[in-house]
C-alpha cells in the first residue's frame, strides 16, 4: 500500500453511484459508507468466433444492451485485458453496498448468449475500509480515505491480491506505522498514481486488493521499483498475479475479441 486514496461526496444510485449506508459511528456523527468492490474477469471461448454471423451479431446486441441499461446502485466500469494477459479478455471492476448487486450481474451474464461462451478464471472480492495507517505526507487524508471509491478517471489499471506475512501483524503497530511512513513517503513521490486499496480478510484467499490508476505506466513502473528498496517489502508474501487493464466501453472490449 502507498498513497491514499482521493475522496468526494457521494452521489446519488441514480447517477449509478451507490446510495448512502452504513453505521453511525457515534451519535450524531455522519454514517460511514463501507462498499463491497468485485474485480471479476472473463474469458471468450474461441469456439464463438467460429459461429456464423447473425448469431455474433445478435449475441452481441443483447450484450451491449445490457451494459447499456440504466443501472441504481452499483458502478460497474468495463476494461480491456487483450493482448495483456493470456488468461483474461476483459475484467469487469464493480463497486457497490451490496454483494447482492454482483450476484445478481453474473446471473444476467450467465444466461445472455454471450455468456455461454464466457467463463470466469478470477475474481476477486473486498470491502472498502478506514485506513489502518495515517499519511502524515498528504494533507487531505483521514481515517475514512478509503471508505469510499471513485473511480475511473485513468486510462489504465494495475490490479493485484495481495497478502502480508503473519510476522508483519505481530509486529507493534508503532512499528508498523514508522514502516509504512517511509512505504507512503515514496508512493506520495508519484501523484500521477492513484491507489485504491480494498481489504479482503475473511471474504476471500487474500488480504487486501490494490488497484493502481495512472495515465502514466512508467509512473507506476517506476513506483514499483522504488517499493521494493522498502522494508515493508520484506514482509509481502504474496503480490500476483498482476493486471494490466485499459478501461474502455464494452463496445471497443467486443470489438477486440471477434
């Protein structure tokens, strides 16, 4: 984890955005937002691109129209990974208060024509959450950064699980803090570099799920490198596989696949 994450007011589910939820944290203080953030990528089947074009052609209209359809509720951002992984086509980068919202997408995909010939190799699940470290770097960051999301003002993602050894939670939290200032000093080094960082403790195999926007590459190329120069590197056990992901329309992600 590096930099912290930029927050805004919440719109409103009919902007698409989540709508407001959460526990007060005492009384008369305002709720804090926690939101359920799924990375769920797909694979085409080459087996579809041999069919005949009609049936592509009506596979990809029903398709379309549901990416299109107005949605309350749930930020669903598309993203191309053609070309980039050999494993993954497109990922699909959902933001909303219910993990409902996410079930009830796949079972729509899952019977569209389209998704006869799709299948899911990863998916990743997590929650936004107070930051457990305070940036001393950064001005505008409180312990509520990283309750909230918004995303999708970059052209690209790097998207990784990641986990920490079990030594690094037994150590001091004084520690663990002086580590992290000097982990947060450098990644603050890079502006063009936005961190999104989503925990995943006991929902899935990992710890937490970053997910990087630039429209810099080299930026976070270069962010990486210095990271592992850091003592908080020693204790990452785990940090792959890595996405490199373009967000575009579903539309252009269609095109590249047949």
């Amino acid at each position: 984890m590096t930099q912290s994450s930029s927050t805004s007011s919440p719109a409103q589910a009919s902007s698409g955005r989540p709508a407001t939820s959460g526990q007060p944290q005492s009384s008369g203080a305002p709720a804090i937002q926690r939101q359920f953030v799924s990375f769920a990528y797909f694979k085409l089947d080459p087996a579809f691109r041999r069919l005949g074009d009609h049936d592509k052609f009506q596979a990809r209209s029903e398709f379309l129209a549901f990416f299109q359809a107005p949605r309350q509720g749930m930020m669903c951002l598309t993203y191309s990974t053609v070309g980039l992984k050999a494993d993954v086509d497109f990922m699909l980068w959902r933001i909303s208060l219910s993990a409902d919202d996410f079930m009830a997408q796949n079972q729509l995909i899952n019977k569209s024509r389209l998704g006869a010939y799709l299948t899911m190799p990863f998916s990743y699940l997590a929650m936004t959450k107070r930051s457990m470290y305070i940036d001393k770097v950064d001005p505008f960051h409180t312990a509520e950064s990283r309750t909230q999301i918004i995303p999708g003002k970059r052209k690209y993602l790097f998207v990784y699980p990641f986990v920490k050894t079990r030594e690094w939670y037994l150590l001091p939290p004084e520690q663990r803090q002086e580590i992290m200032d000097v982990h947060i000093r450098i990644g603050n080094k890079y502006p063009s570099v936005k961190l999104n960082t989503t925990y995943s403790f006991g929902l899935d195999d990992q710890d937490f799920v970053v997910a990087f926007e630039t429209d810099e590459p080299k930026d976070f190329l270069d962010l990486v490198m210095d990271m592992r120069e850091t003592q908080s590197s020693k204790y990452t056990q785990r940090d792959t596989p890595i996405y490199t992901c373009v967000q575009m329309p579903m539309a252009n992600i269609l095109d590249q696949l047949f």
